[in-house]
C-alpha cells in the first residue's frame, strides 16, 4: 500500500479518508488537523498560554507534543491517582516526556498528587463516599484542572478527547437525552464566568486510530494499558458499538458526531446563550470560590465526607 502523497510505503490506511499516508505525510495530515480544530472552533490565539491536562496516554502526550510542535506555549499538569502501578508508570511516562521533549521547547510540568491533598488516593477515596471509582476521579481531575488553569494564570485548557471520545460521548447522551450534557458538549467551552476556565479539545478531528499512529511514528512513550479503574465502564460500551459500526461504514464517528455539531450550531448561532445561562446557574462555591450551582461544589462536598468518614 503506498502512501497518497508520495512514493513511499504508507504506514496507515484511513478508509473513512478513502486514503492512506507514510510516516511523514501522516504527521502532516495529524497537525494539520489540529490546526484546522484550533482555528475553526476560535480555540486559543499563538500567544495564548495553555495547559494540557496529560494522563501519560497516547492522546494527552501526543496532544502536547502536537502543540510545541505547532509553536504554542503549552505547559501540562498531570493528576497521579495513587493507582497503584498504573499510576506509577503513568507518571513515569510523562516525566521522560517532559525531559526528551518538553524541557527542551522551554515547556513544564505541573504533578498534582491526590492522595496528599485530597488525604486519600482515588480507590480510597471513592470507597470512603461511596461511588463509583471514575466518578471520584473525574470530580477531582476536573476541580483540579480548572484550578490549575485558573491559578496559574493561563488562558485555556486543552484535553486529549478524540472523536472516539466525543462520538462515544454523544451516543450515550443520546441514549439517555440527557439534554444539558447534549446542550454544552463541544469542542470549546468558553470561560463563562469569573473561575471557571475556558476548555478546549485539540483532537476531536482525529479517531484515536490515527492519534496511536501518529505516537509510534513519532516515538512518543505513552502507557498502553486502559485504567484498572475503568473495567466495565459504559463508554467502553459505546466505544465498542462505533467501532463495529465504523467497520462496516466508514466514517459513521465522523458523520454521526460532526452532523450533531452543525445541528448545534444552527441552534446555538453563538456562545452567548451558553454564558448567559452559566451566569444564571453557577455561583462561587462558599468553601473554594470555584464556580458551582449549589452552595458547595461537588468536589468540597466530596472532601468533606471522605474526612468526615475518616475521622
């Protein structure tokens, strides 16, 4: 198989493209279409300063790479889960990372460590409240990226979701019409109000096919094993439904998510109804000030009944 733009052996055929690319062109065409996601959506300007929240995965780490590659000022905060081994290794993945290739584009690191701030590490901490494991990650890993993003003064946060991501994503919010998530599921949110920081997703062009090619081509070391945690998780599920469909047509993630994006375009023309209804919901939760609908938001909520069962 050669590759659509030279001579050479291609390394990826892409059938929802009806294409395929050597090592080179597939670079190309991989930053090329993050450059295409940064500038349609309006994510952030050349002299923006932006904060990739990286896991140690294909996708945060190539994104990251992707963005000094691009010229932008991209620094990364990772959250270590105390997930035993994967954690560990997780960790280490993105440290030598940050040496090899961020170092060196005057990029930095950010390790915020749960189980020293929060008093427990994920599994402690989800079994000490009572709910599921990836709740309690994701109620931390979203408090502590806006915090970051916030404090340090940056002007976004860029997260590694793919259109595998935001296709599985759709289909389920769809299959619950869960409408408020449907409403604000975008490749950009913006900074609504004073807080809450704007949010943005580079890849959402880019299955996660394409993206762990574009790693090994690029010699990025990231983990390859799922979260421990997330065995059984719907989005598996999900994920695993598109894919067989993708199989049997081509480009069904792309048609399926990109068709409800133009869909929410024409009903939302622009970002003011979003912001308007932002300020009419949220408000400076009483303990940490980050926004929230209720008195206290979900994260000090958290933190407080995991001491409190503690104690």
């Amino acid at each position: 198989m050669k590759c659509r733009k030279c001579p050479a052996q291609a390394v990826l055929k892409l059938p929802r493209h009806n294409t395929a690319f050597c090592s080179t062109h597939l670079t190309d065409f991989v930053r090329g279409q993050v450059e295409r996601a940064i500038k349609s959506q309006k994510m952030f300007h050349p002299n923006d300063r932006i904060l990739v929240a990286v896991s140690g995965g294909k996708d945060s780490l190539a994104l990251w790479e992707i963005l000094l590659k691009l010229g932008y000022q991209a620094d990364a905060l990772y959250v270590d889960q105390g997930i035993g081994t994967y954690s560990q290794t997780s960790r280490e993945k993105v440290e030598r990372f940050t040496e090899l290739v961020a170092k060196p584009c005057g990029a930095t690191l950010t390790i915020h460590h749960v189980e020293e701030e929060e008093g427990a590490n994920i599994p402690d901490l989800a079994n000490l409240i009572h709910r599921p494991t990836c709740s309690a990650c994701g109620t931390v890993k979203r408090y502590q990226f806006n915090r970051a993003t916030i404090q340090g003064g940056y002007d976004v946060m860029a997260t590694g979701h793919n259109l595998d991501d935001e296709a599985a994503r759709l289909l389920g919010n769809v299959l619950h019409w869960q409408e408020e998530y449907l409403q604000k599921q975008s490749p950009m949110l913006p900074a609504s109000m004073e807080g809450f920081a704007k949010k943005v997703k580079p890849l959402y062009r880019l299955t996660e096919r394409e993206i762990a090619a574009y790693a090994i081509v690029n010699r990025i070391d990231y983990i390859v094993e799922e979260c421990p945690m997330s065995k059984g998780a719907k989005m598996l599920v999900y994920k695993d439904v598109l894919n067989r469909l993708e199989a049997e047509s081509p480009g069904t993630k792309h048609t399926f998510y990109f068709q409800f994006l133009k869909k929410q375009a024409k009903a939302q023309p622009t970002q003011g109804s979003m912001t308007q209804t932002d300020h009419a919901t949220l408000k400076p939760c009483t303990s940490c000030s980050q926004p929230t609908s209720t008195g206290i938001c979900s994260y000090c909520k958290m933190v407080a009944r995991a001491k409190t069962a503690t104690s």
